[in-house]
C-alpha cells in the first residue's frame, strides 16, 4: 500500500509521523496508537485496543475492547470492530459494517 510505502521511506530518513486524534473523539487511556494515524471525530477507541501505523478511523467507527487493527487500514464511517478482533494489514471495513 502506497501510505505504508511513503511513511516507511519518511521514516527512514529520520521523519516522525504525526497522528492526529480529532478532540471529538474518545480514545481510552489504555489503548495504543501508532504513528501516521488518523481518528475522526465521533469515533471510540476502547479499552486495550492496539491501532497499528497508518490507520484512518473514520468518524463515527468503534473500534471495541481488545481488539488489534493492522497497519494501513481504513475502518469506515459508522463501522465497528467488535472486541478481541484481529485485522490483518490494509484491511477496509466498508461504511456501517460489523466485523465477525
């Protein structure tokens, strides 16, 4: 994936990425966001989640209880990742979509 190659030359040649976490979202304490993600508004990140490099979680998207989301994915509008889920790199999870 094009965002995973670019951020990885970025930095190896010394970059730090951003994240950007919108202040209209809730992120738990307890979970983990990696470099180069983004976190729309609306959206909740609970607790012992693991967001890896590179994620877009769009506005509205849960991401529940210890679940781990791959690098480069886009979790869409509304979509929820149910808890103790495992997404593997560069998964999509499409608008309104529940995970199994």
């Amino acid at each position: 994936m094009l965002r995973l190659e670019l951020t990885e030359k970025l930095q190896n040649a010394g970059y730090k990425i951003a994240t950007i976490i919108s202040p209209m979202a809730y992120v738990s304490p307890s979970a983990i966001i990696h470099e180069g993600c983004i976190v729309e508004a609306m959206a909740v990140v609970n607790t012992g989640s693991e967001i890896n490099e590179c994620c877009f979680i769009s506005a509205g998207s849960i991401i529940n209880h210890n679940s781990i989301v791959g690098k480069g994915c886009h979790i869409d509008c509304h979509a929820v990742v149910k808890s103790n889920i495992v997404l593997k790199n560069c998964t999509k999870v499409e608008y309104e979509h529940i995970t199994d």
